[in-house]
C-alpha cells in the first residue's frame, strides 16, 4: 500500500484540477452511523412499520411531519453530537494547496464545512442539516440543537409553520444548482478523481469517476470494502479515510 500512496500522491502534485468524491464512510470515521442516502440507520422497518425511506421522505413530511421529524431528530442528534476527523481536515488542508481542488459529498452532516473546505469549492449533493427553514414562509431558523429539545416538528417563529432542514428527503429531487455546478466541473474536466467511502452507484458518482478515465485521468478510490467502481479504478487504496488522506497528505509538499 506504500508504494500506492506514493504513486496517487504523485499524481495528486502533478494534477492541477481534482475532484474528491465523499460519502458516508469518511464520515463513518468520525462515528455516525453509515446511511445509505439517509436510510441505513435501520436494516429493517422503524417502530411504525415502515421502511425508513417512507419515513424520510417528501411525502411523509407534508403527510405526518411529527413522524418524519423523529426520524430526522436521530440524524440530526447523531451529527451533532460527532465532529468532523481528521479525514475531513487532510481533504480541507489537500483544497488549500490545490486550488483547483474540488469536494463532492453526498454527506448532510456539513463536516467538510466545518473542517474547513471552502464552500466555493464543495458540493453538497443531498443537501445538508442546516440552517432550518420554514415551509410556509421561508423564514431561516439556525438554532437545530435547540429545536431537538422541544416538541416535534419544529415550529417557525414567525408564522408557526413546520421547519425543514434543507436535504434531499427521499422522493425528492437533487437541487438543481448543486447538480448545475457539478456537471460544470465535470465537462472541463478533472486530472485525478478520488472516491472516498463512497458505495454509491448514483449515476452522479459513478459519471465522474468514468469521465475522468474516458479523457485520461487518474483515478483513485479510498475504501476498507471494494465496491462497484472498484475494478476501474486505477489504484484502489484499502483503508480507513481518516487514516489513509493524512498519510496521502504527508506526501505532499504545503507551501
Ligand atoms: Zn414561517
């Protein structure tokens, strides 16, 4: 494996535009429990009798938006209560030496915020936890920790409409801007892909991934597991994110 990281941290010092694809297991690392989407807390039905994707979605929160929020309540008291690792820190101190270092994740927990990724450069793909906002009226309401506390759904201050966090529930659709600038960047092209802790086949992850190879780039996947995209990548790191992108970034000169 040292000679591979040695090899994918070369390319990362040649490579002037890279693209670092995140998903539930960089986060894992900080100990949230790895969801699929946002389901995955649960392999079977909830306390109600249904699969959590009925219980995180769309519908369900214009339907019964009590039931919904205890389900949102646990992920957001889970990402509270962990912190970004220092998987999250190597990619934020990797996009301030590469300035043509992009992040996408399909993480809401805002860790790579938090750790410092410039928001100009990351895309967060399902959306993220915060700030609330109220369905009714719009109004912004930043204060999640507070609103776990009290009685479900959270209510808007202003006009006592139901608040909602701003991801991507199940049976919603992807926010447009964020899959605008995503396929900005892909069309010009990136030297290196890096998957990390990601097992998604979304066509968002794996087109990416694919386009890179097609027009000669390098790519990389980060994970203990082997998943779909594996066998095209061209150097499969086997190992923890918050293990390997430190040791990766040690390879690397700063300024
Ligand atoms: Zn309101």
């Amino acid at each position: 494996m040292q000679q591979d990281i040695i090899c994918v941290a070369q390319a990362i010092q040649r490579a002037e535009r890279i693209l670092i694809i995140t998903g539930a297991g960089l986060s894992a690392d900080s100990g949230l429990p790895t969801y699929r989407g946002l389901g995955g807390l649960y392999n079977g039905l909830t306390a109600e009798g249904l699969p959590i994707e009925a219980a995180l979605s769309g519908p369900m929160l214009q339907r019964d938006p009590a039931l919904c929020w205890k389900y949102l309540a646990q992920l957001g008291e889970a990402c509270l209560g962990a912190s970004p690792n220092a998987g999250h820190a190597a990619i934020a101190e990797l996009q301030r030496r590469k300035p043509g270092c992009w992040v996408l994740t399909q993480n809401i927990d805002g860790y790579h915020r938090q750790a410092g990724s410039p928001v100009e450069r990351l895309i967060e793909i399902h959306g993220e936890l915060a700030p609330l906002f109220c369905q009714s009226c719009g109004a912004e309401d930043s204060d999640l920790a507070a609103h776990l506390k009290k009685p479900l759904p959270p209510r808007c201050a202003r006009c006592g409409g139901v608040l909602r966090p701003p991801v991507v529930l199940f049976e919603e659709m992807l926010p447009e801007d964020a899959i605008g600038r995503l396929y900005d960047q892909v069309h010009q092209g990136f030297d290196v892909v890096i998957a990390v802790g990601t097992t998604a086949s979304f066509p968002y992850i794996v087109e990416p991934v694919a386009e890179a190879r097609r027009s000669g780039g390098f790519t990389v996947e980060v994970n203990p597991q082997r998943t779909d995209i594996s066998r095209w990548v061209d150097v499969h790191l086997a190992g923890r994110a918050s293990d390997v992108l430190p040791e990766l970034l040690g390879h690397i000169p700063g300024h």
